[in-house]
C-alpha cells in the first residue's frame, strides 16, 4: 500500500508544472502566438495597433497593425524598438521589451511584472529601479 501511495504522490508532483513553463506556454508556441499589445504608460497615453509574436525558442516579431487595411506590417530588424527575443526572467517576471544602445550594439532589456494571466489575456506592470510604472495589456490576437 505505500508503494501505491508513494507511486502516486510520485506521479501527481512529476505531472505539476513549473510557473516558467506556464508563462512560456501561456505566451508562445513552436508556431508562434500572436497577441494584440496595449501599452499605457506612466504619462496616461494608450498606445494601440501592435501585435507581438512570440515563439517557444524565445524569438519574437513585432507588428504594426494598420487599422484602415487590417493588415500586419512587421518591423524592420534595424529599428531600434524591434527586440527579436523575450525572456522568463523568473516566475513572475519576463523582459519583452529592449533598446537598442547604439553605442555599444547591445540591447538594453526592461523587465515586466506578470500581474494576471490566463489563456486569452495577459497584464503586465513595468518595472524600472524598483518603482512600477507603465502596464502592458496582451489579448488573444483573432483575424
């Protein structure tokens, strides 16, 4: 009986995932998630018409959604807003956006708190030297 018991327990504790693993599930897939960006910032301004792809492998493609043709446009690689990769920074923090510094050739990541997450929406707060400000709103991108 604790054979059972313990193969059991063994089995439920293998089967539970890892909150990484949820973000990156909940974010990307091998094909690509698109979803629509919404970015508020610390001056109250609505930044609308982006949508963001990302990949399991921790690419990302950014597109600008232009409403009067309903097309997505994709960023060129040499803007400077273009990030080309996200990352799980831990279990609640992921770094999705960067700058690049064109000093040095590098990006400079900015890393974001995950406030709520589901399967259809994501929210997340900026975080910039300890004090938050600016929300990203993420919803499923649907053509």
């Amino acid at each position: 009986m604790r054979i059972f018991t313990l193969l059991i327990l063994l089995l439920i504790i293998s089967s539970c995932e890892s909150q990484e693993d949820k973000i990156i599930t909940t974010f990307s897939d091998i094909k690509g998630k698109k979803w629509y960006c919404y970015s508020i910032d610390s001056s109250h301004q609505f930044y609308p018409y982006r949508v963001r792809e990302f990949y399991s492998d921790g690419k990302m493609k950014d597109y600008i959604n232009v409403s009067s043709t309903g097309k997505l446009e994709l960023l060129p690689k040499d803007n400077m807003w273009n990030t080309e990769r996200w990352f799980v920074t831990s279990d609640s923090t992921v770094s999705i956006e960067s700058v690049l510094n064109t000093k040095t050739g590098y990006y400079q990541k900015f890393n974001r708190k995950i406030l709520f997450m589901n399967k259809d929406s994501i929210i997340l707060q900026g975080t910039k030297r300890g004090n938050f400000e600016g929300i990203l709103i993420f919803t499923k991108y649907k053509k």
